[in-house]
C-alpha cells in the first residue's frame, strides 16, 4: 500500500514542480503588461488573458500538491490536539465522505461543458483574446483527476495508520 501511495503521489509531485514556475511566469508577464500599457501606450487584451491562464493553470493543477504537502486549510480546534489515530480516523473520513465523492461529482457534470468545448475549440473570453477556452475548462477535469489521485494517496496513508495501531 506504501509503494502505491508513493506512486501515487509522484503524479502530484511532478505536476507541482511543473506549475509552480507559471507563479513566475505570471508575474514578469504582468510586468511587462503594465510596462507596456504605462511606458509604450500598447494594450493586448491576449497578453492580458494570459495572466488570467496561468493563474487558472497554477491554483487548478496545484490543488493536488497542496493536497500533498498537506498545506490546505484545516479547521484545528480539535483536530490539532488529536491523537494521531483520532487524526487518522477524521482524514480518512474527508478522503471518503467529502474529498473524492465531490471530485467525482464535479468531474461526473463537468465532463459534458468540457468535451463540448474542445470538440468545438470554443475560442477567446474577449475579442482579440486568446482563442483557447477550451483549455480553461479542461482543468476542470485535470483538477478533479488530481485531486482525486492524491486524496486516495492520502487514504492509503491514513490506512496504513489505522492498521499500525491495530496491530
């Protein structure tokens, strides 16, 4: 069950690694659409979309790395001052009752809006944006399937606990 949480969590590793750069890339493209606006006088409603894709991109693709650094918010009235088994025990319960039955749901009705979308290559937000909605809405899917990916990892683990402590 280790070695398949660890497989798990390498998808969600990678895909962190991969989108925590578009923070950058946000930031020096932001840049450059405000120097271009207040020094130069140009304006490029695609330049600006494309901040608003990275932003999609980075906080969608990186739910399931925050997931697995375990950096989401948690209310820790209890839960901090918890056994470990107590905090196994309501982990597990997240994972299955909330985390990837919503996930499922949200991918279930999602799916439809999103293959219509790319069948159709629906195009830009604005006139003389970036032609790509499709590419927005497709992570939606991605998010789900990585969420879902990484509350499973995460179950395993709590798993694990459970029957060391029964042992």
């Amino acid at each position: 069950m280790q070695r398949l949480a660890d497989a798990l969590d390498q998808v969600n590793q990678w895909t962190g690694m991969t989108v925590r750069w578009f923070a950058l890339l946000m930031v020096l493209l932001q840049f450059a659409v405000v120097l271009l606006r207040y020094v130069f006088g140009f304006s490029s409603i695609a330049l600006n979309e494309s901040v608003l894709y990275l932003h999609s991109g980075l906080f969608m693709l990186g739910a399931g790395y925050t997931l697995l650094v375990d950096r989401h918010v948690r209310v820790d009235i209890f839960y901090a001052a918890a056994h470990e088994t107590t905090k196994a025990r309501i982990d597990a319960f997240g994972y299955i009752v909330l985390a990837i039955p919503s996930m499922a749901t949200l991918l279930y009705w999602s799916w439809p809006s999103v293959v219509n979308a790319v069948l159709m290559m629906e195009g830009a937000i604005s006139v003389g944006g970036i032609p790509a909605v499709w590419l927005l809405k497709s992570l939606i899917p991605a998010f789900c399937i990585l969420l879902i990916i990484q509350s499973v990892a995460c179950l395993l683990r709590q798993i694990i606990i459970l029957r060391g402590r029964a042992a």
